[in-house]
C-alpha cells in the first residue's frame, strides 16, 4: 500500500501543491491581520481570548483544506474517470479496491496533516505576533492550550473524513465542478459562527458528519471489482 500510495503521490505531483499549502496560510494570516486592523478602527476587539482566536482560525483552516480536498479529489478520482485514464491503472496486476483505497488515504492524510500543521504554525505565528503586540486581552494558559490543541486534533480528524463527502457528488455525475462546489457548500454549512460558536463546537457533528463522509468512501469502492468503468 505504501508502494502505491508513493506512485500516486509521483503520477500526480502532489508535492507540488505544498506551494498551494504555503500560499493558503498566508492567506489565512493576512485575512486575520484585516480582521484586527478592521475590529481595531471600529473601536472594538478581534480577539477577546485565545479561545476566540483558535476558533476563528480554526474554522478558516478547516474550510480552505476542506476545499483543497476536493480538489485533490477531482484530480485523482474525477478526472482520471473522465479521461479514462483510470482504464490503464486497472490493468495493473493490482486489485482495483487497493487502488482506489490508496488514493482516499491520499486525500485523508492530505487533509489532517494539512489542518494539524497548519494550526500549529498560524497559533505559533499568532502567539509570537501577540507577544510584541498584546492584541489579545487574556494571557494563554495551560489549559486554553491544553484544550485548543484537543479541540484542533479533534477537528481536524473530523475535517479528514468529512472532506470524502464530495467524492459522492463527483463519481455522481462524473463531474469537477460538482465536487468543488459540494465541498463549498459543505464549508458553508460548517464553517459559519454565531457567537463565537460554530458547528465543530459540539463534536458530536463533524465526527457524524466524518462517518458519513468513510461510509460514501465505502460504498463509492465496495464494488469497484465488477463496476463498470466508462
């Protein structure tokens, strides 16, 4: 499986997209520099806590890499489907079920390493601008860390198998645009807050909402063996 998933990761030049990764933090901080600059001259505070701020560029991270999943997706289901590329790969003397189980472990892992990374270096850069700046009020303690990394591994747990969901809309209709869009809907969906809540608030959801996304994974490759391809 190793050995399948690194042909995979070399077909496609996967390595490639780190710049994309790279691209999407600095994105993610600058749009959380506006933020404060916009808060600031409105007289008000961006981030009353640290536990505001982690949920804030939380629910920024989760969607971009929610979203970047399906692109992932499109790239390595959709497309090869739709150019009948994945024709030839199933005439390797590999069982399809492995072939297709590798590229969703692709996209998982992609999406979780993504996630967890990328909290990590936007909460270190935040804690480093804070300790010159002192935007935010309270100090972050044990505790608000202790939970904010829980909350963050939790999440992006939850966001790696939630972001299979798309694959449905995708094989459905054989269709790029659609699996983009779905993943946009679904970001929409999750990613919203009011009062400083958001649905990956209550984990019960993101995690309910990864099984379904494991059990589409199934059911997308149960019969992958006797499916007909074209």
């Amino acid at each position: 499986m190793r050995k399948l998933i690194t042909l995979e990761i070399k077909k496609f030049k996967l390595f490639s997209y780190l710049n994309g990764v790279l691209i999407t933090n600095f994105v993610i901080m600058g749009f959380l520099c506006l933020l404060y600059f916009g808060e600031k001259n409105d007289g008000n505070i961006a981030f009353v806590s640290y536990e505001t701020a982690f949920t804030d560029f939380g629910s920024l991270i989760r969607a971009a890499f929610t979203i970047f999943a399906s692109v992932l997706i499109a790239r390595l289901f959709i497309e090869e489907y739709k150019s009948n590329s994945i024709t030839l790969m199933f005439m390797y003397p590999i069982k399809r079920k492995k072939i297709m189980i590798a590229k969703l472990l692709i996209v998982a892992c992609f999406t979780f390493i993504t996630i967890f990374l990328s909290n990590i270096l936007i909460g270190s850069a935040f804690y480093l601008a804070d300790s010159y700046f002192h935007f935010v009020p309270k100090t972050l303690t044990f505790e608000v860390l202790r939970d904010g990394l829980i909350s963050m591994t939790l999440g992006a747990i939850a966001s790696a198998g939630m972001a299979l969901i798309p694959l449905f809309f995708g094989m459905w209709k054989k269709s790029v645009p659609a699996t983009i869009i779905s993943a946009i809907i679904l970001v929409s969906l999750t990613s919203s807050t009011s009062n400083d809540v958001t649905v990956f608030s209550f984990i019960a959801i993101p995690i309910s909402l990864a099984v379904i996304g494991c059990l589409i994974a199934y059911f997308s490759i149960r019969n992958i063996e006797k499916m007909d391809i074209n």
